[in-house]
C-alpha cells in the first residue's frame, strides 16, 4: 500500500478521494495494496464528511511523515500550492495537480525539482480535465512531428456557446442560466476572456517544444463579443462559433494562440458541444488524431489526477521524465498568422471596406439573418495584412474561420 | 542507438521504415542515438527501395546478431508470423506489431513468453490504426471501471457507409469504387462481414478483463444488407448506420459483438465518418472519452508500431506488462442484451409483426423514403424477446440502434 495526501479538499480534491475509494479495487490492479489518503490538508474543517478525521491544518504533518509518497494538489492558484509543492517535492514526495495556473506559471521549476529528488511532477488534469492528453502526447507521439494542436479546452465558453445558438440567445442571458448552473463561475473573466485556454494552450506548447511558452505571450481573444447574429449566419453556411486555442508550426517557430473561429461541419470538432472539450492534434505521420471528453468536474477530473497519482505511486523512487525547460519559447508573432477571417459590418460601410480588402474578399455571406449587416468572408491572409487593410474601419465582428 | 529489424517489408513495415527514417529527430529525443533499422525480412528482393540492402532472407541471421533489441512484426497473418514472434520474444527480443489476428489468437500466450524473457510485446497499432488506444486503456484509465467500450474500428466500411449514404448508392457498387480505389482488399470478407471489427473488440475485451475473449465466441454481422433505404429513413430521424463493436457490462460478464447501429446526432460517433476510427470509452468517473483518427494506412498505422518500438527501446532489458492470461473469458449470452431494434417489412405484414412485438414498439418511421415499405423501430427488449416474437417472420431489415 501506497500513502498518499491530498492538499485542498474542494470540488476536485475530493472527488480524488471519493474515487480512491469507491474504485479501489481498479486502482489496486496497478498499486499492489493500494493508494490511501491518510491526511487531507484544508483550512477548514469537515465535521460531516466521512473523511473529516484525515484533515490536518499543518502542512509539516505530513511532510514529515515518511510514509507519505504521493500528494495531490487541489488548492489552485499560485500560492500557497507553489510553497506547497515545492517542500514536498523537496522531499522526494511525488506531486500531482490539476492546478493549470500554477503549472503555467512554475511547470518548468517544479518539473526541474522533482527530477532533482527522484520523484514526479504530473499534471494530467490541468488540461482537458479527464482527457488523457498529456501522457499520450508524450508517450503516444512522441515519434511524430506534430504540425499543429487545436483544442477545445474550456467547458464553460463551449456550453455557452452551444446554448447561444441553440436558444438564439444572447451571451449574457446564457452567461446567467450558466452561472445558476454551476457551469460558469460568479467571477467568470478567466473563462469568458479566454485566459483559461490561454494557459492551457501555453502549457500544451510548452511540452511540445520541451522549452517555456508563456501565457502572458499569447494572443488571447474571448467570446463576449459573440452575438446569436453571428452564430445564425454561420450556422446557414455550415459552421458553429468555438473558442478555439491553437499552437500551429511557422516554420520557424509556433503560433500561439486563443479565440473564437467558425468550425466547420467536416471538422470532427464541430460535434464537440456542451461543456465537452477535446483537442485535435494534426501528426505529419498519424494525421489527425482526436481526444474527447469531459474537461471539467469533479469525477472526471479527479479521475486524471487518479491515474497520475497511480503513475507517480507505480514509479515511487523514481522520476517520471517530462521535458520542459526554463528557456523561454516567444511564439511567432501572431502578425504573421494566416488566417480567413469572418466580417460583419454596417452596410453603409460595407463597400468601402470590401474595397479596401481587395482581392481579399472570397463570399457575401449578407442574408436576412444579419439583419441590418452585411456579413462577408475573406480569402487568406495574414493577421498584419488583416489589420493593415481594416485600420480604422467600423468593424462590428471579426472571427477567424478554422481551416484544417 | 538501439538496433531494430522489420519482419514484412509490406505496407506497414515500409511505413515504419520511413517513419524511422523521416522522423528519426523526433525519436532520438526519447532513445538516445535513435533506433536503425538494421535488416528487413521478407521473402522478396526489393532492389529499388532506399532500404533494399538491409534485406534478409533468413530469420536466424536476424536472432543470432546480439545487437538487435526490437523487431518489428508487419507480416499479419497467423504463421509464420506466430513462430517468428515466439523465437524473437524467447532470445530476449521485443516485438511490436500490428497484426491483429496473430494478437487476437495468441496474445495471452505471447505476452506471457516476453514476461518470462524480461522482453515486450506490444500491439499498440492492431487496433485502431493510427489512434492510440491500448496504451492510454492501460495507463490512463486503470483508476476507472470502464462500463462500456463502443468503436467504429473498420475503415472501410465506415468509408462505404458514408458513400453509401451521401451517394444514395447501393452496398456493391461503393464497395466496388473502394476496391478500385485501395480502401478495400479484393476479398472484402474480412472488413463487410465485420470479422476484423470482431477481432478488435475481442482485443480489447481481453485486455479490460484480463482474460482471453475469443473472436469465435462472438455475435458478429457485417453490413452487406444495408440498403440507401434504410440509410435515407435512418437520415431522415437523425440517425447515421455504423458498424459498431461493443463490450459493455452486464453486471455478471461483459457482452461483445459487433453489428450495424444507427447512431444519432446526439453521439459523438456521429460524426466519425468517411476511413476514420474512434473508440468511445465510458467509465464510472471520467465519463465519457473518445478517441478518433485514422485507423489504417501505411504512415498512421506505422506511426502506432514506431510509438510501440519507442516503448520497447526505453525499457530494453525489461517487461512492459499487459495484464491478459490465457484464462478463457466467454462473452454474457447475447440473447440477454438489450437493444432497440430498427425493423423493415412489407407493408403487408407490418400489422401482424407489430401485434406480434405488443408493447414494443415505439415509432413508426414509415414514409415515402421507404417506398414499398413500412418501417418502424421497438422499444428495449433483450435480443433473445426480439428473436422469440419475431420468429418465422419475413423482416426485410434489423439494425440496432444505439444508445448511450
């Protein structure tokens, strides 16, 4: 038997410690005896939780505790999960999170510690929630040249979006149903604004090319400007709106970057709705390959960080190797993306603008659901070209189109 | 560097072949000094291939060269196939493959020979292609209990499938243009009579219980008797046919077979079309997770056996286990699954047929599409009720329909 700690029994935390439990058995199949949470850190008390006895308020009880090979953080945030985890791995106690904002943030150090004290730092669950995403990418690819990775990575914008169009409703109203479901956050900026994909895409590009991509690099573009307007002209033409993150190759480095695009319907990720998330990873041997599943909550979740803490038990003593250096990767810059992109403006200014992209106008997408706009598609071209030709123009939408 | 050979310099071995060649950077960052091939067996001579010098004739020159570490199995086919395995795993080789129907008929027998020779046999790319499955089954997901496995894992005839329905086109003349066209062998049997989708989910039963699931024990139909009619109806309330694989939990046995089902637009396998593959998993946890690409093809599929030769390389000298005993698993009875039933008959019989199914049936899908004749769909009844009222019956079509 393996013990093991949680720290932070919130939502995810103790989804961790109820599926140690009740899927006790699946986990022994690999961890001869077992993995038991013997203490669980929090603040607070759990008087009525049947795992209320193994909370402790004093993170050297168990630090000191030389049974202790594993833990679990579940705090989220910077502080104090990055103390936190930096004593235990110092101690030679194997990490796992689902906490993307510190794995963002410190991933590098904490991969660099553990390695240094012969134990892990996993964070499955920090991206795609229970998608088992990372452990394939770097086991499952690792012979593949990947071109480019595309994901769906936050279930709270996905089901907003799903419900915009199919409600024709507007962003904030399904902002609301979402908020009194429990799907979206009191504060939702970290979502709506795209800063949660952000992080996971930086995290994602990071384990691609083994250096340090930063979230505070990216291009990040949310989806509260999307309007049931746009989703019903693109529906007409075969898309649906995704808030999309991508890390593409330039050649001469990757593209990085969030925002919403028209999907279209030969896209296997135009199925992906709902709080579903999934990431399409484009090898220059294996094409396409797809993973799909539910990218947040408390099980599914907490299952990744199950099947991590599993890994970390399994190799106890040892480091589980992820290569990701401090060196800091700059993404190409985005100017240089080549995108189509999706315009809707008023049609007083619609000429104007179509001349001033020229050649670039590919269809008149007007119809009587854009109502008083005029809605047009552009051919490729890059984001610099984009911005150059449309400086100063009115422009009442502008969402890239998603090509293969 | 660790030495390798390829056994079958076929569609798969020259895919591995080129993948070790063409992306020999990408797996030198896991096997230090990357992994040559050093001999290819076969049969033939290939003296206008790049790698014709490197062929060989004589497996023993191959087994008696100390230096050679992983082989490569791409001959398929039982024997000699069999044999040539058996003699590498027994002088400590680790072998890699994607033939199926060697792994279907003697998997358990062979993961044990590598046991005993602290060697490995993997067989990543005999299910699914080009999609890693069996390794993120394995790794990812041992904390769940997984209550169902449901795949789309015949490219060709979900190629057909999809013509057959864009194309309003008869079964045999798309058959036909995917022969002509290299997405079907000239004896189609094996992929429209759904014995290679039958293999593969007795593959992946074995590896979920431990045990052997045989392909013998297995209900299997394949989809020559789908018609464009049945297609159109089935379009007509939202559904698509696909030939799934099954293994889900029936509490005391898991039932596997393999069948045409119309699948919804509510289901993420909707949307698998055309020669790609998925495998929707279900767990108590993590829900439901799905994982899509290219399931066939010289460069997807080699890429799954190169991943595999990565493995063996990383732990030569020792056993990547796969937990599959020769232990015989028997399938639960198929008459006591539960299914929905699509149903076809002449309108002249329809009456006497649905008093004859009582209770059981839940829509009429009768209309114009279906020409001469009615078409109606049942409620869940286990398919040994369907059978018993039903006997004796003229039904022009059965399709299941599946539900989550």
């Amino acid at each position: 038997m393996v013990q093991a700690a949680v720290f932070g029994f919130g939502t995810v935390g103790s989804g961790v410690v109820e599926i140690l439990d009740k899927n006790a058995g699946q986990v022994a199949r690999r961890v001869p005896g077992g993995l038991n949470v013997k203490y669980i850190l929090d603040i607070r008390e759990f008087p009525d939780s049947p795992y209320g006895e193994k909370v402790v308020h004093d993170i050297d009880q168990i630090l000191n505790d030389p049974e202790i090979k594993v833990v679990c953080e579940t705090m989220g945030g910077k502080e104090p999960a990055y103390t936190f985890t930096k004593k235990a791995l110092e101690k030679g106690i194997s990490v796992c999170t689902s906490n993307k904002e510190l794995v963002e943030y410190k991933g590098a150090e904490l991969l660099g510690i553990a390695r240094e004290h012969n134990c892990s730092y996993l964070f499955e669950a920090a991206v795609g929630g229970g998608i088992p995403l990372i452990m394939p990418m770097l086991n499952c690819l690792e012979q593949e040249k990947i071109t480019s990775i595309t994901g769906i990575l936050n279930g709270t914008t996905n089901y907003i979006l799903t419900r915009m169009e199919q409600e024709n409703a507007e962003f904030g109203d399904v902002l609301r149903q979402a908020q009194e479901l429990g799907y979206a956050e009191r504060n939702p900026q970290a979502d709506v604004e795209a800063h949660d994909t952000g992080r996971k895409i930086a995290i994602l590009a990071s384990l691609l090319t083994g250096k340090s991509v930063r979230f505070d690099d990216l291009h990040v573009e949310g989806i509260t400007k999307i309007t049931p307007l746009d989703l019903a002209v693109a529906g007409q033409h075969g898309f649906r709106v995704k808030l999309l993150c991508v890390c593409k190759d330039m050649g001469d480095g990757q593209a990085v970057y969030a925002a919403p695009h028209l999907v279209g319907s030969d896209s296997p990720l135009y199925a992906v709705n709902d709080v579903f998330n999934a990431v399409l990873f484009h090898g220059n041997m294996v094409d396409d390959l797809m993973l799909y599943g539910r990218g947040a909550g408390k099980l599914p979740t907490g299952s990744a960080v199950v099947a991590d803490m599993v890994t970390a038990a399994v190799h106890a003593g040892e480091n589980v190797p992820i290569r990701w250096s401090g060196e800091v990767e700059k993404p190409a810059p985005f100017e240089e993306c080549v995108n189509e992109f999706y315009l809707r403006v008023d049609k007083a200014d619609a000429d104007r603008i179509k001349s001033a992209l020229a050649d670039g106008i590919c269809e008149d997408w007007t119809s009587d659901a854009a109502g008083e706009d005029a809605v047009f598609v552009t051919g490729a071209m890059t984001e610099g070209e984009f911005a150059a030709k449309t400086a100063g123009e009115p422009l009442k939408q502008v969402i890239r189109i998603y090509r293969k």
